[in-house]
C-alpha cells in the first residue's frame, strides 16, 4: 500500500469505508459521500440505477451534508 492511503477494510472490527463503498456502487473508489466536492461546488451521485443508497452517521460526525444521490435506497 502506498504512502498516505488507507486501506479499504479497517480494523479492528473490519468495517469497510467509504472509498470501498463507492468502489462497489459505482466502480470508482472516491470516498467523498459529501453534497459537495473539494472546491465547494454541488455536485450529484447518481445511484438511482442501482436502487440503493448509503446510511452512515458520518455526516452527523462531520457535519458535512450526504450527497442527495445517495439518501434513497
């Protein structure tokens, strides 16, 4: 693994991150479930084809809103 990376599954209890996550929905591994992207801008995750969406208390931790893309599984 690379300098600064983290892996994907994190220990000690093995939970997947958000960079896994989105690797899985949508086949690029950007861990940004945030609405908006590193310059501020909105942007959208389009995950209706899949018909499912992404719950975390990540958002609450941070205080960074979820992507609207991503709150209707």
């Amino acid at each position: 693994m690379g300098q600064g990376q983290s892996p994907m599954i994190e220990k000690p209890h093995y939970i997947c991150n958000t960079d896994l996550l989105m690797l899985l929905m949508t086949g690029k591994a950007n861990g940004n479930v945030g609405a908006y992207d590193s310059s501020g801008n909105s942007y959208l995750i389009d995950t209706s084809y899949l018909k499912i969406g992404l719950l975390s208390t990540h958002s609450l931790e941070a205080k960074i809103p979820i992507n609207d893309g991503l709150l209707s599984p």
